[in-house]
C-alpha cells in the first residue's frame, strides 16, 4: 500500500506537469498584434533625441506607423492615454545570454558553451528557451528585445550568436547567425594556449583557411593534420571573410582594440564589433574613424583585470563624444539573468553629467545605447530599437521616467502584440506580501 506522502508527492509532481503543459498551450497559441494609439506621452523615439511632451505613438498591424507630436489618431482605432507617462521603444540588451542560461552553476540549464570539436559552426538559435523565468523577468523590466552571445569552450571561436525577442510564445528568434563571436584578450589568449600572439595566429590562421574553403569547397576536407578547421567550421566562416556576417570580438584594452582594427589590413572585408572596450576612450578617435560599433558595459568603474587597468564609467560618453556608435549590454555581469540593469546603466551615464570631470550621456543620448544603437550594430536598425514608422510595434509605458531605478513598465507590447508583465518573482513576492492565517496559496496558477 502506498504511503500518504507518496500520495501527495505524486499528486504534487502531477501538478507541477498540468501546469507545464498548460503554460506551454499558452504561449503555443499565436495572440494578435493590436493597432492602437498611445496619447498624452512623454514620448522618448530611442534615436538619440530628447523626449516629447504630449507625444503619440500609433501602432498597426505589429508596426510603428508614427510617432511624435501633433499626430492624428485615425478614426475607429484603440486609444490609451499615457496621462504624461514615459513611453519608450522595447529596450534591446546590446549583450547577453538570455535564453540560453537558467542557473548558471546547473549545466543541465546552460547551453552558453560547449566543449566540441566544432566551434564557428555552433548556432546558439536551438538551444533559446523562451520558457526560462529570465526571459519573462528581463520582459517585465521592459527589456524586448536581446542579442544572445554564445562563450569559447575550447578555442577563441565560440560560434554563431542570435537576436531575440523576449516576446510570451514559442517564437523568439528575431535573426538566427546574426554574427560570430570571437574571444581575443586575456581570455582569447588562455583559450589560444596562453598568449596573444597565439590567438592571433590562431585566428588569422583559420580566417584564411575559411578563405581557401569559399575558393574551392570541394577540395578542402579539414582533415589535414595542419588544418585548424573541419569543413562545417570553415563554411560557417565564408560569411564573416565576405564581410556577409558581423564579427564580434570581445577585447577590453586599448592595444587589444587596436589589434583588431589593424585585422582589416588583411582581411578588408570584416564587418566588425567591439564587444567589452574598458578602455575605449583611450583609443576612441581610432574607433571612430574605422566606423567600428562599440558594445560596451556601462557599469565598469575599476581596474578589475590587467585588461581594464584605465576603466572608467566616463568610458561611453568619452566614445560616444568622440564620435563611436555606442551600445550597452552585460559584460560579464550575469548577462544571462540580469538584463533589468539596462536601465540601470543608462541612467548612469546620464547622472555622470553631475560628476566634476567626469563625461556622461544626454538622456535621449543613453537611451538610444540600449535601444537603437544595439539595433544598428546588429543591422537591425530598419526593424527595431526605436519608434519610427516601419519599425516593430516594441513600445513599453512606464509609471515613471524608465532611466530611474525606481520605475517600471505599466505595459509592453512586442510586434504589437500585449505581453504579461508578471513573473515567477512578481508572483512569489504577491504570495508573501500579505499572508494570511490558514493555508497557504497556490504561489502562482496558469
């Protein structure tokens, strides 16, 4: 005879299934992009501009049809009135590795790297799960969009990163092989064997067999004991030597950032992104003019490695002045968990303004680092990241200005379509907020 508490375990576990599944019918099924007008707003466009008092946005059939002052609602369309409220595009996270990690000391949750014998060929895109609590966290924090970074496992190569949408269905992936990642620095110099000049070798190296590979596919076999690549890693790099693929690398020091400008002395056609650039500033002229966009993380404050010996928050607006095309995202700051300190990082550099000596962001300047500029860097730009008319209906209204800490979302909406901003945490913290004597409740139903 079975125990009671067998009972219940079994009972409990039978629960916890129904409500998997019901959650999964959920977001299987397709909800609607709604045309509506948002009135009365302080309207923030994510371009680089200053807010608008008394804006409108319109939205219809999952895009931006305008925004701005003095727009004329059409007749029969939805309304909500912003009451003076912010209302911003969705936030893009210029870095991150959402979706692709849970807990990140459970391997059973984290897909960000592989120990494998294939490196540049890796696309993280299969392995997004819409489903982890971060994704519905980062949504509620206005987050609507994320480019998903893949980590090395065994070589500098670690593959072919994603753009996503945090949307609350079973669709997230907004571009699949949006670039490739490299890691070079101190950490590309570990995973070369140690040094930099290894990594560049290795690098350079296998830039040129994928360069063979594009000239004669049928002839490269990648089993030559002197061939660095199979033929599934070369073929994946023939988009990044054409210049058809971005290439994203990650380096921290100004001699590492001029490393990799200088790569284009042998490789012209790279499509290049910095990705890290503590010390940016030092090298900023030299960004500037190679038109090389610039991921970097806005909370990097001191010298926490060899690499980032001269980091300053001063950093992005010192790039920014000098003319670099400026995004923020997570570096190396649970960037699969925590992109809700996006917000967190714009309004700093807004508040360095109030620094002596110090060099920040106009508020419309350090929105557009977590909203456009992201975009633009992806060449996403014509489709998301801020308000103009053609861009996805990724519009978040806020209960007050969204680059202070202390303001949330009211409402997001992704391609138009109204998204849930609750989550597990939201639910656990409604359950505890008052309890009540007796049972306790349910801590969340689907």
């Amino acid at each position: 005879m079975m125990k009671a508490s067998s009972i219940r375990s079994l009972r409990a576990k039978s629960r916890s299934a129904h409500a998997a599944f019901a959650a999964l019918a959920l977001l299987s099924t397709p909800a609607l992009a709604q045309s509506l007008a948002i009135t009365g707003a302080t309207l923030a466009i994510g371009d680089g501009s200053e807010p608008i008092r008394n804006g409108t946005v319109l939205i219809s059939a999952g895009k931006v049809t305008a925004a701005g002052a003095g727009i004329a609602i059409p007749p029969g369309i939805k309304a909500i009135d912003a009451g003076g409220k912010w209302v911003t595009p969705g936030l893009v996270s210029g870095y991150s590795r959402v979706g692709l990690v849970e807990v990140p000391a459970v391997n059973e949750t984290n897909d960000a790297s592989a120990r494998s014998p294939f490196s540049a060929a890796i696309d993280v895109a299969p392995a997004i799960n819409p489903l982890a609590n971060p994704i519905a966290i980062s949504r509620t924090a206005g987050i609507t969009r994320a480019v998903v970074v893949p980590s090395t496992g065994i070589g500098i190569f670690a593959g072919q990163g994603a753009v996503v949408d945090l949307g609350a269905d079973m669709n997230p992936i907004t571009r699949a092989r949006a670039f490739q990642y490299v890691e070079l620095g101190e950490e590309g110099a570990k995973d070369a064997g140690g040094s930099r000049p290894a990594a560049i070798l290795t690098f350079k190296t296998m830039l040129r067999e994928a360069q063979e590979f594009a000239k004669a596919p049928a002839s490269y076999d990648g089993r030559s004991k002197d061939a660095l690549l199979n033929r599934v890693d070369a073929q994946a790099l023939v988009p990044v030597v054409t210049g058809a693929m971005p290439l994203m690398l990650h380096v921290e020091s100004a001699r590492d950032i001029m490393t990799v400008l200088s790569l284009r002395q042998d490789f012209p056609a790279l499509k290049l992104i910095i990705a890290g650039a503590a010390e940016g500033w030092m090298v900023a002229p030299q960004i500037a003019a190679a038109k090389v966009p610039v991921i970097a993380g806005g909370l990097d404050d001191l010298p926490s490695s060899f690499e980032k010996l001269a980091a300053t928050q001063s950093n992005v607006g010192r790039m920014v002045k000098a003319g670099v095309i400026v995004s923020m995202g997570l570096m190396d700051r649970d960037e699969g968990l925590q992109l809700r300190l996006a917000t967190q990082q714009a309004g700093n550099m807004v508040a360095l303004n109030k620094v002596p000596g110090a060099t920040g962001l106009s508020w419309g300047q350090a929105l557009r680092t977590i909203s456009s500029a992201p975009a633009e860097a992806m060449g996403l730009g014509d489709r998301i990241g801020s308000l103009k008319p053609g861009r996805a209906g990724d519009v978040v209204l806020w209960d007050g200005d969204p680059l202070e800490m202390t303001s949330a979302p009211i409402a997001v909406w992704i391609d138009g379509v109204p998204q849930p901003i609750d989550n597990r945490q939201t639910k656990l913290r409604d359950r505890y907020a008052t309890p009540q004597e007796g049972a306790l409740p349910k801590a969340y139903e689907w």
